[in-house]
C-alpha cells in the first residue's frame, strides 16, 4: 500500500469528509475489497438466486393463477429460505468487510491479500454479526408489530400512538445500523457492541441518519439496475408460461427457468458485491465518532513514541 493512498480511520472530519474518504477507501483497495467478496458471497448468491425465482414464481402464480396449496407452501418455504441465507449471506460479508478494515488499520491490506489472510477474524467477525443481526432483526420486527397492530387497532388506539410508533420505528432504524462497528474495532461483546452502537447512533443521529441515507440510495440504485434481467425474465416467465421451450420434455423445465435463474443471480450476487458502499461509510461514520470521543489517533501516536 502506498503512503499517499493511506487514508486515517481515526480522524476528526466533516460529514462530507466521510464520505469522500470512504469512496476514496474503496477506490485504492477495490481489488482486495471485491476480489474477496466476489468468493466469499458466491456460493450464497448461487442459493438465494435459486430461492429467489422459485419464491417469486410461487407468488406469481398464486396471484395471478389462483393456484393454492402447493404453490402457497412453496412460497412461504422459498421466502423463508431465501431470508435466511440473505441473512447469513450479509453476515459474512460484514465480517469480511471488517476483516479487511482492520488489516487496513494496521496496515497489511493489500491487492494480494486473500481469504486465508483475513481467517484469524472473519469466522468470529461473520458469527457475532450473525447474533447481532438476529437481534436487529427482532427489534425491528417487533417494532412493525407493534405498528401493524395499532393500525388494526385503529378505533381502540389513538392516532397519536400510532404516529409515535412510526417515528420511532424511523428514528430506530439509525442507530440500528451502527451496532456492528465497535465490536469490529473495539474487540468488545455483542451486548457492549450493540449499547454502543445504539448510544453514538442516538447521539449522533443527524449526521448518521445522512451516511445511512446516502449509502441506502447508492445501494437501492444499484439494486435497481442490478434487478432488470431479472424482472424482464420474469415478464417472459408470465408471457410465455407453459408456451416456452421444453428442455426435458417433461413439462417440468423450461428455457424460461433458466433466463429466470440467471436474472436472479445478477440480481442477488451483484446486491452482494455493493455492500461495501453501505459498510465502509458507516464504519467511518463510527471511527469518526470514537475519534471525537476518544482522541484514539493521539493515543496512537502515544503508544508508538513511547515504543521509540
């Protein structure tokens, strides 16, 4: 790595700074970056492609087909499985992510660095990211209860309740995303992690609500790019249903599961591989935090002149 293409992770900076760093960051390790996400996300973009047009077929035809029992089961355990290897899908690729940052921090990342480099970190890195997910998840999840009950409740609960679980089912999701950091870089608990995240995702709500927003719209416009084989195999899917080209004779395979395959994997591999435009702002979106609290550049500086 050279040293003009060294960019401090701890340092006190503008909103806009971080994210000219962050893009900076994963412009001068782009190789390292995608290189190693591209094998690590691979065998799970094979799997939730999979899931993903067999869900999405199911749907179809239940909507459209008035097909139900089987088509209905089919859905549901397509949904579910396809979630959770999202879910595990995300996790590892956190966990990679942080792998790479921290030997960024101590200066061993490099074009060449591999999977095998980053293993001391990347399976208790994907597993606590695993566990934290799942409790977000939970939280969220019980938060929208919460909102879908008092919208069901609507004549037994006030509208004020109601708003005031909106705004907090929005204001939670900011903090929320900040969780996974200082685990990452402060080599502490899941539970600490998680208090943490919430307390500087609270504290520093605006200018992390602004990071989120601007990583969330970077990744939503990929994503909507990214979705266009696939929404344009699942038209064809609907157009020509049983009309298309029997590979097995059967009536059991046709040409158009394979264009719908193929547009489900572009669709979720290429999801896979932007996640660092979300991870690497908000990760200097934290170092930024725990610079302005903690002064770690300066107890860095300490340390190595005390060595000297």
């Amino acid at each position: 790595m050279e040293d003009k293409k060294k960019i401090e992770l701890y340092k006190k900076r503008k909103l806009s700074e971080v994210l000219a760093d962050s893009m900076n960051f994963i412009q001068y390790n782009a190789k390292a970056i995608f290189k190693n996400l591209a094998l690590v996300s691979l065998p799970f973009a094979v799997v939730a492609a999979y899931f993903s047009k067999y869900q999405a077929s199911s749907a179809f035809s239940s909507a459209f087909l008035g097909m139900n029992g089987i088509a209905s089961d089919t859905f549901l355990t397509g949904i579910l499985v396809y979630m959770l290897v999202v879910i595990i899908a995300h996790s590892v690729i956190y966990g990679t992510c942080a792998s790479m940052m921290r030997k960024y921090e101590s200066e061993e990342l490099t074009a060449k660095t591999r999977l095998s480099d980053l293993s001391t970190d990347l399976l208790p890195f994907s597993l606590k990211t695993l566990a934290l997910f799942l409790i977000v998840f939970t939280v969220a999840i019980l938060i929208i209860f919460l909102v879908a009950f008092a919208f069901l409740s609507v004549l037994n609960v006030r509208s004020w309740v109601i708003l005031l679980l909106i705004v907090l089912f929005f204001t939670m999701i900011v903090p929320l995303s900040m969780v996974f950091f200082p685990m990452y870089f402060k080599n502490i608990s899941i539970w600490a992690s998680f208090s943490e995240g919430i307390r500087i995702g609270l504290k520093k709500w605006g200018s992390t609500f602004v990071v989120l927003l601007v990583g969330s719209l970077f990744i939503w416009l990929m994503s909507m790019f990214l979705s266009v084989p696939y929404y344009i195999a699942l038209f064809l899917q609907g157009i020509l249903g049983t009309n298309a080209i029997d590979i097995t004779g059967s009536g059991s395979f046709l040409i158009t599961d394979i264009i719908m395959y193929v547009g489900s994997f572009i669709m979720v591999y290429g999801t896979f591989l932007v996640t660092p435009f979300i991870f690497v702002p908000l990760a200097f979106q934290y170092c930024r935090i725990r610079e302005e609290e903690e002064g770690v550049s300066m107890e860095s500086e300490i340390d190595h002149f005390d060595e000297i």
